[in-house]
C-alpha cells in the first residue's frame, strides 16, 4: 500500500487513472476512498491521487491540535516525493481549507483549485458544531454518529426522496461494519484545524484559477461562508447548487461530475 512520509507522519494515498495529477483533498472524519463516485468520471482524463488525511483512514493519527496549514504541508510532501507540480486540487469541506493553504503556502505546486462547501473563517455557531461533532463522536455508536453527520450534510430534499433517503439507512448501517473507523484523537486534531482556520487576509493573493461551489441550504457550512471565499480570491468563479446541503456534490452527483471535469480540464 502507498505510504509515504511527509511532514513526520506516515500519510497514506491511492492513484487512479491517467493523464495530468489531480489531487483530491477530503473532509472532516473522511478516508479518500469517500471520492470514489467523483474519481470513476474524472479519473477517464486525470492522475486521480486520493489521499488520507492525518486523523484518518491509513495515514498516521497523532494527538492534536493540527492545523490546514500542518495539513497542507503534509499534501505538500506528498506531491513533492511524487515529484509532481502543476497539481490541480479539489477540496471538499476541511479539504478545501487544506486547499486554500496549499495555494497560499505552496503556490509553485499548483495549478488551480475547485472549493467546495469551504470557508475562510468559523463564527461561534461554526465552531461550536465542530466542537459538538467531537462530543458526539465520543458518546454515540458508530450508526447513530452516522446519522448526526447526515444530518448536517444532506438536505431535506433528500431525506423526503424514497430511494436517497434508503440510501442514506443503509449508510448508517455501514458505519457500524467500518473495519477502520477513524478514533476520537483523530477527530478532534481535525476539528481544531477546522475551527481555527483564519486566512481571510490571505486569500486575495491567491492568484491561481479557481472554481468555488457551495449548497444553497447547506447547514454545516453556510452559503455566507462560500461567498466569502469566492469574493476574496481574484477572479473566482462561484456555482451554487438550489435547494441542496453540504452534500451538493452528492445530491447533484451527474451535473456536479460533468461541471467540475469541464472546469478542469479548461484550467
């Protein structure tokens, strides 16, 4: 299994397909493999690399805090032994702040960027739905954590939809079956790096492309956040998904596919 050391940890990822490297970046509590309906399209044009963040899946899980921008160095060190530049990046989530460091910290690495669901900064609502995650990772089985998360991601559209709606049963039942799951140390070194993310300032010097999505109802990181970041880095480009959550990218899974390899493959 590919595992490499970057940044003092053992930071584990994956390759799919062909052509121009793409590095995908995921979320808070998510293993890379989580990309797999986005990497099956775009993995026909691109160097899929998927990779897991400290805190999770088969990288290294240390005690935190850590931080997006520990995080995006540890990216760095991935591409850097990959020998790699030009690197288009998406990020969803925590991967999009991760992201967003990457750009400000490690610009001669990348290419563009897709964000997705990110923000330049958490208010007190923000930072206290991290700090209930870390609560309720701690007390709940693994389904019924499962199903806070669900919570927060999808939108009602989705929950009212039969066939989503089974989809999203069967997912909790999963949870409890995960050979892997991520430990409560990983979690909360997560959620520190998520609270304390503050690049407000640094964003405007970002001058690589960059495509911003976000959901319109999104109730985990809300549609004030997305715009924040699309307003503060030049000449970005903003989608947003009506009627969807945190999950747009999910809930639209066809058009968000066909929206992003376009993008890409232009940038």
């Amino acid at each position: 299994m590919p595992t490499v050391q970057s940044n003092g940890i053992n930071l584990y990822y994956e390759e799919r397909g062909s052509g121009d490297p793409l590095l995908l970046i995921m979320g808070i509590t998510a293993p890379g493999a989580v990309w797999e309906k986005h990497v099956a399209h775009w993995e026909k044009s691109f160097r899929c690399i998927l990779v897991d963040n400290r805190g999770v899946g088969l990288s290294d899980k240390p005690p935190g805090p850590y931080s997006s921008a520990q995080m995006a160095d540890d990216c760095a060190g991935l591409l850097q032994h990959l020998e790699l530049s030009d690197v288009r990046v998406v990020g969803v989530s925590m991967g999009s702040i991760i992201a967003q460091q990457l750009a400000i910290r490690h610009p001669e690495l990348l290419r563009s960027l897709v964000l997705m669901c990110p923000w330049a900064q958490c208010d007190r609502m923000a930072e206290t739905i991290f700090r209930h995650m870390v609560d309720c990772k701690a007390r709940l089985r693994p389904e019924e954590f499962s199903l806070y998360v669900q919570l927060l991601i999808f939108s009602k559209a989705t929950f009212d939809d039969k066939k989503a709606y089974q989809g999203l049963v069967e997912d909790r039942k999963n949870a409890a079956l995960e050979p892997n799951p991520q430990p409560l140390v990983g979690l909360e070194g997560q959620a520190e790096a998520c609270i304390h993310h503050q690049v407000v300032e640094q964003l405007p010097s970002i001058a690589l492309p960059t495509f911003v999505l976000g959901g319109e109802v999104d109730a985990f990181t809300p549609l004030w956040m997305t715009r924040e970041v699309a307003e503060a880095i030049p000449n970005s480009l903003l989608h947003i998904y009506p009627g969807s959550g945190h999950a747009f990218h999910w809930e639209n899974l066809e058009d968000f596919n066909q929206r992003v390899h376009q993008w890409l493959l232009d940038n």
